[in-house]
C-alpha cells in the first residue's frame, strides 16, 4: 500500500491537461489491495466532454491534410515512447488492473506491435480503380477518414484495446477521443503522456476520463463525433448501439462471451487440459476470449477432469508482482460479489476450487479462488451468463452434434476451441460453430493483432477490429468519375 496521497487525475485534450469542471471524484483502487487507493477519478462533466469533441475536431481538418506516410511516422514515434516505458507501464498495470506482470508485459509489448503495424497500413492503397461506363472516363473509389471517433472501453485490456482502436483511426487519419473505463484511468493518462512525447498533434488523440453514464453519453450526444467504437457489456453496448443509430453515426460495439471448449475422446487430454485450464483461469477469467464452458466427451470425462484438476492447481494465484503469478484478483468486490451470488442463485455443484492462499498478502485483495461447476441445465445462469470471473462450467457430451448443439445455445458467440485428432470433426465444426473466433486444437484466448477480431450474436453488432478489417469501420467511401 502507498502512503502518498492519490493524485486527481485531469483530462488530456489539446496535449494539455485539462481539470475537470465537476465536483464528484471515483477512488481508482488496487484490486490486490483496496486500501492501496491508485488515484482520483473525475467523474467528469458534459462541459468535459464537450470541449475534448470540439479540440478533435478542431485538429480534424489538419490531420486529414496530412499524407500517410506522414501520419506512419507519428505512429512509428508513438510505438517508441511506448516502448521506451514499457517496464514502468506494466507495472502501472498489474496494479491498477490486477492483471499479473507476466500478460501486463506482453500487453505492452502488443500495444508497440498494434502501432507499429498500423503504421504500415498507413502507407497502402486507399482505393480502387473501377471501369467506367462511358469510354475515356475515370472511375475511382476513396477511402476517406470519418473525422472525430468517440472510444469507449473497458478496464481488462487496459491499454491494448484503446490503442486498437486509435492506432488504425488514426493512421487513415480521423482523430480521437478516448473515454476509458474508470477502473484503468491512470494507464490511460499514461497513454496520453506516451503520445505527448510521441509528437502526436495537439487535438488528434484526446482522453477523456468520467463515468460511463455522465461522460461517456455526454460524448455520444457530442455533434461533432461522427462514430463510435465500444468495447464493454451487453447492456451497456446495447444502450451505445441505440444513442448511435439515433444520431445516424457510424459504431460498432464487442461485448462479452460464453467461450467455449469442446473435448473429443481422440483428442490429446494432456493438452486439452492445460489450455482450458489456462483460457478459464488467467487473468482470474477477466478476458471478454475466456473459457467459461467445457463440454466433454462422456468417454473421456473422467480422465480429462483429473488432468483439468491438476493443471489448474498448478496455475500460482497472485502476488501479480510475481513473474510466476498466472491468477489474480478481481477488478472488483462489486464483481467478487456478483459472481458469488450467481454461482447461489444457480444452486452450482461444485466440482473442485483450488482455494486462495490465507497469507497476509491475499487478504485486502479481491481474489476469489478458481471453481470448476457442474453446467448443468444448458438454459441455466451457468451456461448462459458471463459471470467475467475463474468460473469454468462442465458439460458431458455424447457426440460431436451433441457438443455443438450445447457450444450454440447461448446468445453469445465470440470464440471456441474443439480439441480433436480428427479432420473431418474439426471441418464439421468449423461449418457449423457460431463465433466469430474459431480455434481447434487451441486457447480460447489470444488473438493475433494483424488477424480480424470479434464475435457474432450478442458479442458484436458484426463489424471487425484490428488487421486489415479496421480499415473498414474508421474509413467511408467516396466513388469518383472524372470525365474527359
Ligand atoms: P462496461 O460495459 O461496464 O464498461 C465499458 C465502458 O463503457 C466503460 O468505459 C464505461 O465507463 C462505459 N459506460 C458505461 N455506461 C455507459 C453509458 N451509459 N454510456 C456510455 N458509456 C458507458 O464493461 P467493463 O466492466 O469495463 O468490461 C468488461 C466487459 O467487457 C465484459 O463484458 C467483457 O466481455 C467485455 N469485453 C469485450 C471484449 C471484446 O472485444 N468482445 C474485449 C474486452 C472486454
């Protein structure tokens, strides 16, 4: 716990820090220990909002003038800042986030990845040449920037997911304003001063900090934002979904999952084991990819569920300062809370937990211990809601038609694995699973920064981030005929 007093964080608008004209504050706390309070949140105010849009907009007309390989550099720069405090960021993060220090590192060095990469994307082609119909014309299509884009995230990809999000907008050339989770504020701050040192021009990329309900609707409502990205919960995705259509501006909203794992009696166990024990658990199952769901082949069942038992014991519940921790607390007790109640409420059968150590060091923290429950009723809390904790609800399968009805039937549909020796079951699957992440023979969780990303169903209003698919979402098309 630190004994100096926490800071009121201010918003970055215009590359100046900017206090906020409200007067209520959030405590952004430590979830490993809450005494351990990180900093002061404002919970912000429409004016805040207001004056982040209108500093984008204002650096709109100046940063879509600019060429691509002109904004590539600036990316380039930024990808170097962040590099250059890459240790101190991860740091930040298992602290603020409770994620261990091992992913906090990897998040950060995939956050230099994510910009570097868009930087690239900067400099490709940004049309099409289309045979006109009257001879002697020239058709062409652009791919023209949108203009100010509204980003709305959540906590557990702290700084991956804002960056994947203003990395690709702003290489084609929009420009900004991130409204971050309360929760990670402070990385998000960080993230500012990152693109400061960068030399990123005043106005195109903002932060603006507050409660979703007061800043972040303030920023939809704002007339100068012309698209939304959102990253977060269903409810909270749905509402964004209908202020943005409402307005007639452009979003796109990935929200949470029922991942799944399927095990086939040919598959390799010892495998299917570590990689479920790793997708459910990590991270205390705080990833939107988690595994929440197994179903396992009736033949194997008992095997697999010995080896899931071992591997998951196996896995180090915190200190997240600890290069070896793989578990760490939850974001919150507000979150320890409703998972107990959920797991109550569904009257869950509890097939093993491996209990968070009774050590001095655990007790101010939100740990809550990894749990491996019967599933039970295929329509029931534990196969439908994401609980977003180290929950993993077991099924038994009869069959491969089996297994996928169950991996189907929930509203969401953002990633499965089926582990399985056998081509022609895998190829079956692949037809016939609806998520928009389709792994055999591996993790739930992961995703490569140049691949396409998001779900179908409830987990996405159906656009993609990263790779290529970015181009799409944060760029418009204009269609072009000159005539001699
Ligand atoms: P959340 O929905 O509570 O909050 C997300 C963001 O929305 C925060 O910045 C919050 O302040 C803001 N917000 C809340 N109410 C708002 C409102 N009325 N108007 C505008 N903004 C508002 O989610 P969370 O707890 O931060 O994150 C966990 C959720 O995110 C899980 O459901 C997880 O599955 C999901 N998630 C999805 C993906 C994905 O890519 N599919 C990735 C990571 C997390």
């Amino acid at each position: 716990m630190t004994s100096v007093k926490p800071s009121q964080l201010q918003h970055f608008i215009n590359n100046e820090w900017h206090k906020t004209n409200g007067d209520q504050w959030i405590d952004d706390l430590n979830p490993s220990d809450v005494s351990d309070v990180i900093a002061l949140v404002p919970a912000g105010s429409p004016d805040d909002a207001r004056a982040a849009s209108a500093a984008a907009a204002a650096a709109s007309p100046g940063w879509r003038g600019l060429s691509g390989p002109a904004r590539a550099e600036h990316l380039y720069r930024w990808a170097g800042a962040i590099s250059d405090r890459a240790e101190e960021l991860a740091q930040v993060m298992a602290r603020e986030v409770g994620k261990p220090i091992g992913e906090s590192r990897g998040e950060v060095g995939r956050c230099v990845v994510i910009l570097r990469y868009y930087a690239g994307e900067a400099v490709r082609e940004i049309g099409q040449v289309i045979p006109a119909q009257s001879a002697g014309s020239l058709q062409f299509s652009l791919r023209e920037p949108l203009g100010v884009v509204a980003m709305i995230t959540p906590w557990n990809f702290p700084l991956a997911i804002p960056l994947w999000k203003a990395a690709p907008a702003i290489a084609f050339g929009n420009t900004v304003v991130l409204k971050p989770a309360e929760s990670s504020s402070y990385l998000a701050t960080l993230l500012a001063e990152t693109a400061l040192t960068a030399g990123i021009p005043a106005g195109v990329f903002n932060v603006l900090l507050g409660s979703g309900s007061t800043v972040g609707s303030a920023l939809l409502e704002a007339p100068e934002v012309r698209a939304v990205s959102f990253t977060g919960s269903g409810p909270v995705g749905a509402r964004i979904a209908a202020s943005a259509a409402a307005r007639n501006i452009r979003y796109q909203t990935e929200m949470g999952g029922k991942n799944v794992v399927i095990v086939m009696p040919d598959a390799d166990l010892a495998k299917a084991a570590s990689l479920t024990a790793a997708g459910a658990m990590r991270y205390a199952g705080q990833k939107c990819t988690a595994t929440s769901r197994v179903i396992v082949a009736s033949e194997v069942e008992a095997d697999f569920m010995r080896q899931l038992r071992s591997q998951i014991e196996a896995l180090p519940i915190g200190p997240v300062t600890d290069v070896r921790a793989a578990v760490g607390p939850l974001i919150s007790r507000a979150s320890h809370d409703s998972i107990t109640k959920a797991l109550a409420d569904a009257n869950a059968e509890s097939l093993f937990t491996n209990p968070v150590p009774s050590s001095a060091e655990f007790s101010n923290g939100n740990f809550f211990p990894p749990t491996v429950v019967r599933g039970g009723d295929p329509d029931g809390i534990l196969a439908q809601r994401e609980l977003f904790g180290p929950v993993l609800a077991a099924f038994t399968s009869e069959d491969l038609d089996h297994a996928i009805d169950i991996a189907n039937r929930t509203v969401y549909g953002l990633s499965a694995s089926l582990f399985t020796a056998d081509l022609r079951a895998a190829l079956n699957y692949i037809n016939r699973i609806h998520v928009g992440l389709v792994r055999v023979n591996g993790d739930t969780t992961g995703v490569d920064p140049h691949a396409p990303f998001g779900g179908m169903k409830g987990s996405s209003s159906g656009s993609r981030e990263q790779g290529p698919a970015a181009r799409e979402f944060y760029t418009e098309i204009k269609t072009v005929q000159v005539n001699p």
